[in-house]
C-alpha cells in the first residue's frame, strides 16, 4: 500500500476532487497494510462544506481518522479485512454537523463501494431574537462562536423581518417562521446556514405574512407551517425542486372537534413517526396530538390541558412544553400522558421567568429555550427534565449577550 516508515504508514487516498480532479496522499497509522480498497462517496450533500472528516473503526484494527478538503466527492482507501468495520462520515457546514455511519464486512481481495446518505448529526445553538430582528448562533452556554445576521444583513428592512421560530432540516439548511410586516420578505424561508442568508441566497418557502411557528418533518421530507389568523395547518415537500411555486398543502385544523373552529398557535413540533404535535392557544384543550394522514375529522389522537402554552418540542420520546403562564415546562409521554414529575418551574432562586421558545441546538444533548419577560431576556438550558445542570445565558438588549424575543419591554 505505501512505504513504511518508523511506526506511520503512507496511505495513497485517490480523492476525485470537483472541477479541479486531482488526488492526494495523507498519513494515517500504521497497521492498514490491507488488502480491501473501499470506495466511499455520499449523496444529498449540503450546499456549502467546510470539513470532512471519514473514521474507519472495527475488530482487530487501529481506527483510521482523517479528514480531506471540502471539495471532495469520493475517496477511495485501503482497510484491513475483517468484520464489522464502521465508517462514519463527518461533514460540517457554517451551522450544522452531518453524520452517516455504515457497518460493513470486509473480504480480502475485495473492492467495496460504500454509499453514504448523511443525516443532521447536531447543530449550533440559534435563536429567533425576533424583536431585534436578527438570528444569532452561538456555539455553546458561554457565547462562544456567536455569530448573528440581522435585517441588514438579509437586505430588507428592520420591520421585514421578525424571526418567530426556526427549526432545521436533514442537510442542516435552517428553516424560519418570519413574522415580519413586508411581502418582499416574509412567511417561511429557508437559507443554508447561518453565513448565507441574502437575498439571493434564500429560498421563499411561502410569502404569506404573520408566519409564527414551523416545524421540519427530517423522516418524511415535510415542513410544517401556520401562519397567524388562520385555522389551517400548511405542509411542503422539502426535497422538491420548486418548493418556491409549489402549493403547500392545508390541513383545516377547525374541522377537528378536539381543536374547535377557532385557531392561534405559537408552537408545532413532529416526532419521528410523523404526529404533529400542536398549541392552540383560542381552545381549551390546547396541546394536540394530530396525525396528517387519518381523514380529516378524526386526525387529532390525544389532547391535554396546560394552563398557557406557548411552544411544544418533541425530545427522547417526551413531549415538552412551556407554559409562560405558570413559569414551567411541563411533561408528557408522545399520547400527552402527565410524567412524574408533570413539571419543573426552575431551581430555587433563579426559577423561570417566562419559558417561551425551544430552540434549534438538534443533536445536542439537554434541552435549549427562551426565557424572558418584561426585564429579562435569557437562554436556558438544562441536561434533561429533571432540571440538571441548569445554566443561564444573555440578558436584555440587542448588543452581544443581548436578546430581545417576542415582547418589548
């Protein structure tokens, strides 16, 4: 395969490169004096890579780890024979990680092509500052890597755009219900990270205005949608080619009994077999379990009471929801069930203020959410509903570390 030289052996990895079709040689542990040559390319990559990263794993084997240029479209590798080798493929963009992963035996002699079909693996932490009329991303509880793109960034005016809520899809472009006053730039958009968010960058998924929640279907291709002083639910096909002229879909969530004829919802969510969960805000239950594909009339499944919700998120099988009327979250298994403990108002002395928005850090372990009222604008984040390793961030302004949500004081 290569020279030995002391304890490095020279890995050949034949890289097709896009345009300009060169390849390369980098220096991996020994030990891979192997006989199978695995041909490893992806499909659906995001727009815009920054790194790729390949580790090669499995019995008998030190792991192989490296990373090539984010240009390349395959590579192609020497791997020790064996069973049970795990390739895991990294790729990040400006606001997301994507991670594919296959296990595969490996005969000796053998060429194996290995086809790789990345997923969202997480994402950075970002936040609908609505009232600035901004998105930040930040990387961690401390502020670190905070990047934000305000109106002007975007190309419009400040009363255009009033970014509501944000959710993300499986190539990590990220999704914004933007509740601004301006068809030039309103309803749901989509951009591919946080870097390229111009006019000429985005996609218009629908121009409607008074857009206040959305929600991404990652297992179906869907985006789910409302937008304010309606009673229809909306959906798109993310995958289509013209998303932009599309009609979307509506669901009359008035036809269901469980719901009644009048709507206003903050907050959807759908969890990996498809249920939409939903607020609304004008009925009483107002937290409902909705599966699109029944007849309409009969799609809502399972309700329950909370006393003034705001948004819903789905996250290890429990169904979360804040309620800024009673300063908590509160917890329900995915048939909207009460948990034990049914809620968590926040440790004691730095109890909630008002917990508004989940936030978009998928993949990230622990739960993300705006906090505010009329004198306090924070992050919140804690480990798991138990409330572990509660940590605050960002206080009331529009500078960095600042945040303005969805009131002014």
């Amino acid at each position: 395969m290569g020279e030995t030289m002391k304890k490095t052996a020279l890995a050949c990895v034949a890289a097709s490169i896009l345009l300009a079709g060169i390849s390369g040689c980098y220096y991996i542990p020994t030990g891979y004096n192997g006989t199978v040559r695995a041909n490893v390319t992806a499909k659906d990559m995001p727009e815009h890579i920054m790194s790729i990263a390949l580790i090669v794993t499995g019995p008998g084997m030190l792991p192989i780890q490296a990373t090539y240029p984010p240009s390349v479209e395959s590579i192609d590798l020497d791997v020790l024979a064996g069973p049970e080798r795990t390739f895991t493929l990294l790729l990040t963009t400006p606001s997301a990680t994507l991670m594919a992963e296959e296990t595969v035996d490996l005969r000796a002699g053998e060429t194996r092509e290995i086809l790789f079909t990345p997923k969202l693996g997480g994402t950075d932490i970002v936040i609908p500052d609505a009232m600035n009329s901004r998105i930040v991303q930040m990387s961690d509880m401390e502020g670190r890597g905070w990047i934000e793109k305000s109106y002007a960034d975007f190309g419009v005016p400040g009363y255009a755009f009033h970014p509501w809520d944000i959710d993300f899809d499986d190539q990590g472009r990220i999704y914004i219900a933007n509740n601004g006053g301006d068809y030039s730039y309103a309803g749901v958009i989509r951009i591919d990270d946080i870097e390229h968010v111009s006019l000429t960058d985005i996609v218009q998924v629908d121009p409607n205005l008074g857009m206040t929640t959305l929600a991404v279907d990652r297992v179906n291709g869907y985006v789910y949608y409302y937008h304010d002083s309606s009673t229809f639910l909306y959906r798109k096909n993310i995958n289509s080619a013209t998303i932009e002229s599309d009609p979307p879909v509506p669901f009359d969530l008035s036809k269901e009994a469980a719901i009644g004829t009048t709507v206003s919802t903050n907050g959807i969510a759908v969890d990996t077999e498809g249920y939409v969960y939903l607020i609304n805000n004008a009925g009483w239950p107002n937290i409902h379990k909705y599966d699109p594909r029944l007849p309409e009339g009969s799609r809502v499944v399972a309700s329950v009471s909370v006393e003034w919700p705001f948004d819903v998120m789905v996250k290890d099988g429990v169904v979360i929801v804040s309620d800024p009327g009673t300063n908590s979250i509160a917890f329900f298994d995915t048939n909207l069930v009460s948990l034990d403990p049914p809620d968590y108002v926040g440790p004691t002395g730095d109890e909630f203020v008002g917990p508004e928005r989940f936030l978009g850090a998928l993949g990230m372990p622990g739960i993300y959410l705006a906090d505010e009222d009329n004198s306090n604008d924070r992050i919140v984040f804690m480990q798991d509903i138990s409330g572990a390793g509660w940590v605050t961030y960002g206080t009331q302004g529009s500078g960095p570390g600042e945040f303005e949500f969805f009131s002014v004081p």
